[in-house]
C-alpha cells in the first residue's frame, strides 16, 4: 500500500485533530501487546488493526468457546466448533481487515517466567485479562522497565511513545452492565499498586455469577483502545483517573487517581512481587466453570500424550491443544504444560485430576 492509499484508509481518523498526519504515523510505527483475547482484548485488538497499529502482539492462553460468541468479537461459529486458540484466530481475522498490520500470536498464558520475553520490545500494553494476579504482574513489569528505559539513552526515538520513557499499560474490567478502565503511566501517575495495594478480599462479581452484557464490555475496551492512542500520538496533559461505568442504568464517573503512593511496595520500593514469583499458581477462570492448571516446566508431547490417554475418555487432538472427555470432566492439555479443567471450580480437585492424568 503505497502512502496515498494508506492516507485515504485513514483519512478520517487523520482528519481527527488531535491525531493528524504526525499521530497517524505515530501509530503505524507503535507496537502494542494485548494480554488476554477476550471480550476486552478481541475489541482492543481489532480496534487497533482498523487504526493502522505497527505491531500487534496477542497473548491469550484459551481456546474459543460457543459461551465467548455473546461478547467476543474477531471469532465465528466455527473458530468455537473447532476450539482454535483465541490467539490464532483473532490473527487470522486480523489479517483480513488490514494485512499491512504486523500480527504476533502467542498461545501461552502471561507468567512471571516469560513476561518479559513476551511484551519486550513493546510500548504500550492493554490489559484484557479476567484476573488480578495478572494485573499485579502487568504492573511490576510496566515499573520495572520503566526505570529500565528512564536510564537507556540508547533507546531508539521511533520505539518510544512522545514524550515519555515509561512502558504504560491500561487496566480494563468489566462484569454485569459495569466496567472499570485506568491508565497506568509510571512517573507520569501512581501504579495499580498504589490505588490497589491488594487484591479484593472474599468473594467478588465474576461473569460466570453476575453474567456480562457485550455492551459494557465493549465500553470498556472501547476507553481502552482511546486512552492507547492518546499515549501513542502524545498525551501532554496526561493525568491519572479511574473511569467507572454501567450500561444499564447509564451511569458514568470519572475521578482522579490521586498521587503516586510514597510507600507503595511496587513504585516507591521496587518490590516485585509478582514479576519475581517465578511459579504460576492454580487460578479459577472467569466465565468458566473451569480451573487452569499451570506446569512450565513440563512440555507435553502432545501426540504421544493422546495415544497414552486414548484408553482413559474420548481423545481430540491438533496441533494447539489435546481435549479429553471424561465422566465429569473435559480437560484440555496445551504443549506448554498448561491444562484447563472443565467441570469444577475446586482447585483441589483440579490439582488430583492433573495428578493422575499428567503425573505429580
């Protein structure tokens, strides 16, 4: 595509102020990881593509379920029949709405022992997962290389976002009609840590309870996505807040996040906590009746896998994942070691059922 087309594909967004010509290209040079495909992450995602994002790095760990099609764009009917990687075929749709995008798919999920081999070499990161403990991740990372950056002169200009040296990251949530969004800038604001120093005691509102309208969702990612290009083309009068929404009842609030924390554990004492815990625990998914159950140090061969497990349930296999069904349970065993077990939301259980199948 020659710059006269690429000009006339986003001519609208061109014509937008505060992005023009200089922002447009900005964004075409940009590169943005999305940790999680899913109903924030698949908007994000072709969000970006259609702006004419440089590179996009999508990292997800699920496969499509008919259960995502109610709020997940990018998949179809016949990514979930053929329970193809979130990663993959986000990717492949991709592709067919701008092929001038630089697409990275990563079927893996997102632990302290790959993090920064996964989103280096990034300049912003959105946030599209269903859980804290990859927040509090995300958020040692973003830090951590911030002060990394803030001392690399070397660092190339076209790699950095305008103005700032920082690796900033967009926390998105959403459950029922109601979604939370907040930039995180570090220097420029305080981190996750500073407005959540921990995660949220006892039980709290997940989609597989409360449920999840698309719309808020989408509201959500939609912010996102806005929030990202703001950063990308230059935000000069960045200042922190928390966007709070619901759909339903048409409601929406915007407060300051106040001040960076002087005693927060992350920004102020460079403690990482998440980033140094080399070992990914069990996690219950959202949405999903299911328990994921981490092993990184156990690649699986998957073909000799079926074979041995042929015996035990009814066995599908390609090149992605293995799926076994069995009385109860339907487990699916990735090559990274990960699985995925359907049926329960006990952890306990979930450990004796990889146990069993897998080995201690």
């Amino acid at each position: 595509m020659d710059r006269t087309d690429e000009n006339e594909r986003y001519s609208r967004q061109i014509r937008f102020a505060p992005i023009g010509e200089n922002g447009q290209q900005r964004i075409s040079q940009a590169s943005v990881a999305i940790v999680g495909c899913g109903a924030l992450g698949s908007f994000q995602a072709e969000a970006l593509a259609r702006a004419g994002i440089g590179t996009l790095r999508l990292i997800d760990r699920d496969t499509v379920d008919f259960s995502n099609l109610q709020r997940q764009f990018l998949y179809d009917e016949n990514d979930a029949s053929g329970e193809v990687p979130k990663a993959v075929a986000a990717a492949r749709r991709l592709a067919l709405l701008n092929a001038q995008v630089r697409i990275e798919p990563h079927v893996t999920d997102l632990t302290a022992s790959n993090a920064e081999e996964l989103l280096t070499g990034c300049d912003l990161i959105l946030d599209g997962t269903d859980n804290f403990e990859t927040r509090y991740l995300l958020n040692d990372l973003s830090v951590k290389h911030s002060i990394d950056r803030s001392t690399n002169h070397a660092l190339p200009a076209q790699r950095a976002l305008p103005a700032q040296r920082a690796l900033p990251w967009i926390y998105g949530a959403a459950v029922g009609s109601s979604g939370t969004v907040m930039p995180v800038v570090p220097g420029r604001g305080p981190c996750f840590a500073c407005v959540y120093p921990e995660p949220p005691a006892g039980p709290h509102p997940t989609c597989d309870v409360n449920g999840i309208l698309n719309t808020a969702s989408a509201s959500v990612a939609a912010l996102q996505v806005s929030l990202a290009l703001r950063l990308i083309v230059g935000w000069d009068d960045f200042a922190a807040a928390i966007h709070t929404l619901d759909l339903w009842n048409g409601v929406s609030r915007r407060i300051h996040a106040g001040p960076p924390d002087p005693q927060c554990h992350v920004c102020a004492r460079h403690e990482f906590r998440y980033l140094d815990n080399a070992r990914r625990t069990p996690v219950s998914l959202c949405g999903r009746n299911a328990v994921q159950i981490h092993e990184t140090s156990r690649p699986l061969d998957l073909a000799e896998l079926a074979r041995r497990l042929a015996p035990v349930g009814e066995v599908r296999v390609n090149e992605f994942a293995l799926r076994l069904a069995i009385p109860r349970y339907d487990l699916m065993f990735f090559p990274d070691g990960r699985a995925i077990i359907r049926g329960t939301q006990d952890i306990a259980i979930a450990r004796s059922l990889y146990s069993q199948l897998i080995g201690n």
